[in-house]
C-alpha cells in the first residue's frame, strides 16, 4: 500500500552532535516509511527540514546562513521548510520573525507530526514545542541508519545538570528514560540486519535509570555486551561528576566496550568549573582519569574545552592548558564562549575580550594538535582493526574508517571491503588522522585490537 507522502523528495540538514544525527536518522526513516525518497540535492526536493543545535551560537549563525542560502535556492519552487530540533525549542516563533520562508517549527520529541504537516501543504506557521518528562518511544524499524554496520541508539533526552552555560535542558528538557528492554529489543533486530557496532546517546547516559525495573547504566552496558552479534559498544557523553568507578570497571571486565570515552572537562581550573557549576574540580577529574588508565591503559581520551568563560583570568586559562598537557587526549572538541538563551552565565558580564577568546582558543588548538600529532605517530608500523565506513575522497581504491580507539584511519585498498572489520597497517599520520594499507585477512569474530 503507498504510503502518503508517495511521490515527494525531501532533503535534510543536520547541525550538531550525534543525537541531532540520530534524529535526522529517524525522521528520515519515518518519512520514507511513508513513501517518500531523498534527494541528493536541495534543489530537487519538495521538503527541506533543517535539524538544528542550539549549544553553540556558532551552530546557531550557520542555521540562519543556510536558511538564507535556502531561500535562493528554493526560490520559484513550492518547497516545504520546516525547522526542527533545538534551536526551534529555544527560539520558538522568533525563527519566523528572522526567516519568512519556514513553514513549519518543530521541537524534539515532535518530529512524529512531520508526515500529516507534509501532506496538507496549505497548514503553514505551525509551531509545536510543547515538552514532556514521559519517554515517547519511535515506531520500531522506522530508522534510516546511515551505516550499515553501525547504528546510534538513543537510551535518554534530556539534562538535569543546568551547568551555568549550558542551554540543554531548556532545548532537550529534563531527564527521561527509554526502558531498556526496548533497547535491547532494538540492538537484537540490528545485530540480527548485520550491525556490529552500537553508540548508546544520551545527554548524561550515567544518570540513565531504567524506568519499568530501576537498572542503572552499568547494568545496560553489561546487558547490551551479552548480546549476540554486537562486537564493538560505545557510549556518549558521560558527565565527569557522575561518572562513577563501577562505570569504569564495567568498561574493563567487558572487552566489546570500545576503549574509548568522551569525559568532557570544559575546564583545568576549579574556579572557573565551579562558576560553571559542573560540580567536580581538577583533582576529582583527574583521578577518574587515572582510575580508567589503571584499569584500561590503551584507553583513548576525549573531551570540550571552553575558552573564555565570563571571567577567566589568564592563571585560570594557563590552568586548562597545563591539563591538557598532563592528561594528553586523543582529540578535543574546543570552543570560544558564547552566552546561550536561559543559560545562568548569560546573565553575567562577557568580560573576555573577543580577540582573548581567540588567540585562547589557539593556544588550546595548537596544543592539541602537537599532542595528537606524537599520539599518532606511536601507531606507526602497527595494525589496528578498523570498522569501515565507506569509500574516502582521497580517490580510487581509498577508504576510510575509525579504529576502537576511534581515530580516523584513511586507508587503501584494492577491493572494496565485504565486511564491517578490516586490518590496516598503520604507514603514516597527521595530527587528525592515520594513514595506511589494508593488510589482510579481515577479522571475524569478537573484535578487540
């Protein structure tokens, strides 16, 4: 039977971390449930959504741009436009103030509504951004996972944090839990269409409690890892405050979870995580850090860093350099300051000049990059398995995947790989990614590199 959308094209645009792509993964999905098909370009598609991120201004900048690139390019066409995710929860009908051209506003948790607003075009201006703390689960099988052999998977929303910068849990709303025998539901049908590597997303996945029998987020992880099929397990973020031994001895005794982990620290100076309202200082921070290297030595770091808080003096900067230097993450995720709506530091002066804040946020990249350039460097020579991600841009017979460590492994090969794992032997590197040959035979089996 088709579907109600048969016949219609659509194009979707992403801006933001790996629940926004998730949920652009889902819409997708429910859209061609209902007989639509993507298109490869915006100007061949009836339907334009824009998937939003509201964390950083900058994210927030390159929406408008794109809307008003929009315009130009739908300009002639009767092109549905609808704006969904954060920024729509954040900004409300003001996003209509600043771009006429958005028919419809749609906030998480709402994106099930898209299909009845596509069908009768002539319901424009609709806004819905209404919030809940019950857990809505999506229609099962009706996600277009953009990897075939690894898939995101959604376990909460929300924050109950309120770090003092943060504007998620006014975007993403408070906590809520998916019960976790919809969870492994979903991982067993994915495993059983051939996935082999899972992301559990969360914005805290520590604070994860299942619903229906009060499981805690170790207890998931142990039950996902006892899963058939399922060889790699990552997860993300983790907040450092709650992120608790037992965590870290789950990851150890478990060698399907991938040893890696993005632990975001924001800052190396107390003062300015307790102005942060982040609720662990410096020390605390590193000892979880030394408790993960005790018990994983091989384990790859990750983390954001902010630079610029209201107030940060240059020591407090210097701070944050001096742990980057001692901690020696495998890849950070850096930024200048930027006050966002709600947000309890938006209230406060924005003391650090502009040209600080960049010539900061150099320093930290400069920093990083020396770092991660000698990190590389010790996989010279080695073999690693790798999950294919398909072909590079680095021309014929180039491919690219990401090791358990989560490094970007640029490799080649002369046949296209079969399977989801492959061996690459390490050859060269720069400070973003690794280099290197296929060097078979391919893995099968429990992964582990």
């Amino acid at each position: 039977m088709a579907g109600i959308l048969q016949g219609l094209s659509y194009f979707i645009r992403t801006f933001g971390c790996q629940m926004n792509e998730n949920d652009s993964e889902r819409i997708a999905g429910l859209l061609e449930a209902e007989g639509a098909s993507k298109a490869d370009l915006v100007e061949r598609s009836d339907l334009v959504i824009v998937n939003t991120c509201a964390v950083r201004a900058k994210a927030e900048e390159k929406l408008y741009s794109f809307l008003g690139r929009l315009a130009k390019q739908t300009r002639g066409r009767d092109t549905l436009v609808g704006v969904v995710g954060c920024v729509a929860q954040v900004q409300k009908a003001a996003l209509w103030e600043k771009k006429r051209l958005v028919h419809f506003i749609l906030g998480p948790g709402h994106y099930d509504l898209i299909p009845e607003i596509v069908r009768d075009k002539r319901r424009e201006r609709i806004l819905v951004t209404s919030q809940s703390r019950l857990w809505r689960e999506w229609p099962a099988g009706r996600v277009l996972h953009s990897n075939p052999w690894s898939a995101f998977i959604t376990i909460m929303e929300g924050c109950d944090n309120f770090c003092s910068y943060c504007v998620v849990p006014f975007a993403r709303g408070r906590e809520k839990f998916r019960p976790g025998r919809m969870i492994l539901d979903e991982i067993r049908e994915l495993a059983r269409r051939g996935v082999r590597e899972v992301q559990l997303l969360g914005q805290n996945v520590n604070s994860y409690r299942d619903p229906e029998t009060g499981g805690t987020f170790p207890g998931l992880l142990e039950a996902v890892a006892a899963l058939d099929g399922i060889e790699w397990i990552r997860f993300l973020t983790s907040h450092p405050r709650t992120f608790a031994t037992d965590l870290a001895l789950t990851m150890a005794r478990n060698r399907k979870v991938c040893r890696q982990l993005h632990l975001p620290v924001q800052s190396g100076s107390d003062a300015v995580l307790e102005r942060m309202h982040r609720g662990y200082g410096r020390r605390e921070y590193l000892d979880k850090v030394r408790i993960l290297r005790d018990l994983m030595p091989e384990i790859s770091l990750s983390a954001d860093i902010i630079v610029g808080f209201p107030g940060e003096t240059e020591a407090e900067f210097e701070d944050t350099l001096r742990l980057l230097e001692e901690v020696r993450f495998a890849n950070i995720f850096s930024f200048r300051y930027s006050p966002r709506p709600f947000a309890a530091a938006a209230r406060e002066p924005d003391g650090v000049p502009l040209d600080v804040k960049r010539q900061r946020l150099v320093a930290v990249q400069s920093l990083q990059k020396a770092v991660q350039i000698d990190t590389h460097r010790s996989f010279l020579g080695r073999t690693l398995t790798v999950l294919c991600q398909g072909r590079s841009k680095k021309g014929a017979g180039s491919f690219a995947g990401r090791s358990e460590g989560n490094q970007v492994v640029n490799f080649s090969s002369e046949a296209e790989p079969e399977g989801p794992f492959v061996r690459v032997r390490v050859t060269s590197c720069g400070p973003y990614s690794l280099r290197g040959e296929r060097s078979g035979p391919d893995p099968a089996g429990p992964i582990s590199t």
